[in-house]
C-alpha cells in the first residue's frame, strides 16, 4: 500500500463570504476566451473539468473558473432568475451554492425539497443563465447557518459525535445523501447539467475528529453517482489538515500568508500527457525538484510487458494499484504485467523512482537528469495521462505534517511508508548515532532534519546524529521506508562505517 500519497492543490485562492463570494483558478493568460465556455456551447461531453498543471481544462479546452456564491434558501425563490443573471452579467461563469441538510431535513425523515428549497430548479436556471455550478452538499456546510447547516435533532442521541464516523451520525448522513444525491446526479456535467464540481464537506481541517471522516464522505458522494471533479476547502492555517487524497484541494481567504502558497505547491499533483523528469515539474516555484522521490500515476486497461528503454533515473518501485511488481534500475528494463492482475476496473500503474544523486564531473553531467525521462511502453505503446507527486524530501515536506493522518503500527507493513517514533532525553544531548538494524532501505530525520539514506546492503551500518539536532525532553524521528520496516530503532555510541 502506499500511504504516502498526496492529492492535488490547484486552485490558487478561493474567498468565502455570507451571500456572494469570488472564486478563481487557472490560466490567465489571453491566449483565449477561457470565460465563455458556456453550458449550452459543449454539446458533446467526454472529460468534465480537469486539473493540469496549475490551471483547469473543461473538456480538454483551456478554462478559467470564475465563480460567485449564491445561497439558494437565503434567496427569495421569485428572485433566483434575477440574482443568477446578475452573477453573469458581472462576469461570473461560475455558480457556487451548498446545500444546507437542516433546512431540508429539520425532522427526521422529513424533507422539503420545494418552493425556496426547490434545489434541482435553482440549479437548472443557473444553467439556463449559462452558469456552470460549483455544488457543496456538505453534510456539514458552515455559512454561519445554524450548527453549521446540521440538524439539531442529531443531538438527541446523547452520545453523538458530529462529523465523525460515529455509527449514529454515518447513519443519519448515508439516511440525508439517498435523498439527495441522486437529485443532482442527473444534473452533473456527463449527464449534460451545469455541475462542474462537487466539493467535499467544509473546512474539516479545522475540525479534524475523526482520521478516516473525510474518505468515508469521499465514498458515501462516489457510491451514489457523482464523478465530476472532487474537492475540499480549508483556511490557509489548516490546508494540510484538510486535504485528501486524489481530491482537488483548494484554500479559503483565510489565514494566508506566504507559507500557504509553498504549502498548496508542494502538495500539488502534476497532469502530464507524458512523463516529465524532476528537472522539469512546475514546483518550487517553478524551479523543479532536486532531490528525493518521485510518483507518477496512470491508468492501464490490459496485462503485458512493461519496457523502460533505460528512461527510469535512478531506481524505480512498480505497483499495480497496491501490488509490488517488481523494481526497474541500471540492469532491469523491462517487467511482465501478468493478465490475471488486469480487472475490469483498470487499474493505476504507480511508478515510485528514486533519484540515487547526479554525476559531480565529467562530460555526461548534461545528462543527469532524474525521475522518468523519457516514455514506458506496455506492450510497445507508451503510456499516456499521467498524475506526478513530488516527494523533495526536504525539512519544509517533512515539517507540513507529512503524512496528516497517523496511524498506530499495529501490523508489520510492507511498501513505502512513512513511520513517527518520539525519542525522549534528558538535559544536554549529545552526539550519537542511529543503528537500523531490521530495516530495509529508506530516509531518515530526527526534528526535521535528513540524517541521510540507509540501505540494508550496506556499507554504512551507523548515522550520525549531531547532539545540537536533538533537544531535551521529545524528539520527532521520521523514516521513509521503502520496502519492511524493523521493529526499533537504536541507538550507539559507536560509528560502524561497514567497510
């Protein structure tokens, strides 16, 4: 399994207001008209709204995302058609609306869905006002709405816990999302209505009870139909909190400072066509990636024989959606997808290439370039449409709370992942060193700091770990593992080179 994973950031800023708010995203160059991508301008729709890069396609053409926010039952239903065509009129493309469960569902079992709460109808005038919609069905929506826009008879159970998983909330949403969901399935994007997008509950990040809350909304959305574009929505403090994984994640106007730019790139996916090597990614402002790891992701639809053509720079991990496969370096090119591995479903062919350091002299130091650098064939055609994640290994990805959700490591896991340990000391540290013995191949850091790369074939046995780098009282030890975990980590006062 690989727990590693971080999912896409690409909307640059997103503002959130009572009635009306703005929303941008994408490309603003003016190599085109990216605004006038109307509802009733595609007529035949294939891929809905993408992420590439850091701007949005719509069905392959370029599109920038210009979204207001209208509350549909704050707003007098007779003036819906009114407020909709003023949005257009002020240069909006886009509409965003959440729907609020408690005014739908203020008893159990009972649901309004007419006059001002008639959501299907706002929906099609927003597309009769050529407005495409950005829909937020929560269960939990904020808007300064009572309980944040839940049912207050959720509190009769005296033991609730609200937007967890908690047994007697689950069952009241799954209850909420039948009712609804499928009302708005017919109006997604494929099915030629206006809804572009759908965004997954609200600013968990600054909630965040419940590790596995936000994949279980993720599935109960999926389950009933919707397959436009995910996302979260989080503040600038807590964006890493919020995001979730193979979900847009995008920022509120809040808390914003420098560090919530370096944050959305850092965790930002990158769609490529074709492979595209470290050097070349647009992070870091847009400076590339030097060190570390590298994923890439696409999806594959038949079994056979996978060919590098030496285009793996330095060493690459192969899976099959959580299936290792096999490892592609300097004497392996090529391995064999067997056909029994190959479901209906079409599985995600995950690429995990370490980058084992540049050449420093000589004539081919033009070519050390790392990551995948050119194509991999399956069965002599390259593969196409690929989703890259940066894994730079630096101190600011290790300190952005990589990876947020942690885990006891009640089990002996295999495949890359990361593991937490807290060494605790008293006064005056001083200088020793790591033994990790046990474990297999991986990265250290102790408070943040990357001690270096261990490899059970030797020949360093021991790291050194400064006494300035540890402090009295907790130390965060972090390893990235790329194969079996050891059961401890030691420490000694003896360097053991393995020479």
């Amino acid at each position: 399994m690989l727990t590693f994973l971080l999912r896409p950031v690409s909307i640059l800023y997103l503002s959130s207001g009572l009635l009306v708010t703005a929303q941008f995203g994408g490309d603003f160059s003016p190599r085109m008209n990216q605004v006038s991508l109307t509802p009733s301008h595609i007529i035949n729709r294939n891929v809905g709204l993408k992420v590439e890069g850091s701007s949005f396609t719509l069905d392959g053409f370029p599109f920038l995302i210009i979204a207001g926010t209208i509350h549909y039952f704050r707003v007098p239903r007779e003036y819906w058609r009114d407020r909709l065509l003023k949005l257009k009129a002020c240069g909006f493309n886009t509409v965003t609306t959440h729907i609020p469960w408690n005014l739908h569902e203020p008893r159990k079992g009972w649901f309004y869905l007419t006059a001002n709460l008639d959501l299907t109808t706002f929906i099609s005038m927003a597309s009769e006002a050529e407005l495409w919609v950005i829909l937020c069905p929560g269960p939990y929506i904020g808007s300064d709405l009572d309980l944040g826009g839940l049912p207050s008879w959720l509190l009769r159970d005296p033991k609730m816990k609200l937007r967890t998983t908690y047994r007697g909330f689950t069952k009241a949403v799954n209850h909420y999302f039948d009712k609804i969901i499928p009302m708005v399935v017919q109006l997604q994007y494929g099915n030629g209505g206006p809804i572009i997008a759908v965004q997954v509950e609200n600013e968990y990040g600054s909630y965040h009870r419940d590790n596995r809350y936000m994949s279980y909304i993720k599935k109960a959305l999926i389950a009933r139909g919707i397959k436009v574009l995910l996302m979260t929505a989080d503040n600038g403090d807590e964006l890493t909190r919020g995001h979730l994984k193979r979900v847009l994640s995008t920022v509120h106007m809040k808390n914003i400072k420098k560090e919530t730019y370096d944050t959305l790139l850092s965790i930002q996916p990158i769609s490529s066509v074709k492979p595209i090597c470290m050097e070349e990614l647009s992070v870091n402002q847009g400076n590339g990636q030097s060190y570390g790891y590298i994923l890439y992701e696409t999806v594959i639809t038949t079994s056979g024989l996978l060919i590098t053509k030496n285009h793996v720079k330095d060493r690459g991990q192969v899976f099959l959606d959580e299936n290792f496969l096999g490892i592609f370096d300097r004497s392996t090119d090529q391995l064999t997808i067997p056909k029994k591995m190959v479901y209906n479903d079409n599985p995600t062919l995950r690429i995990l290439v370490e980058n084992q350091g540049r050449l420093a002299y000589g004539e081919d130091i033009n070519k050390e370039r790392k990551g995948l650098i050119g194509d991999i064939y399956l069965n002599k055609s390259p593969l196409r449409n690929f989703k890259i994640h940066s894994l730079d290994m630096k101190t600011k990805f290790i300190q952005r709370d990589l990876p947020n959700i942690w885990k006891p490591a009640v089990f002996k896991h295999q495949g890359p992942a990361f593991f937490l340990g807290i060494l605790r000391i008293g006064n005056d540290p001083r200088d020793t060193f790591i033994k990790m013995e046990g474990w297999t191949k991986g990265v250290i850091f102790v408070n943040g700091k990357n001690l270096g790369r261990y490899w059970n074939i030797g020949p360093q046995e021991t790291f050194y770990l400064p006494g300035p780098w540890l402090r009295p009282g907790s130390n965060e030890i972090i390893v990235f593992e790329e194969f079996k975990p050891g059961l401890e980590i030691q420490f000694t006062n003896i360097s053991r080179l393995g020479y």
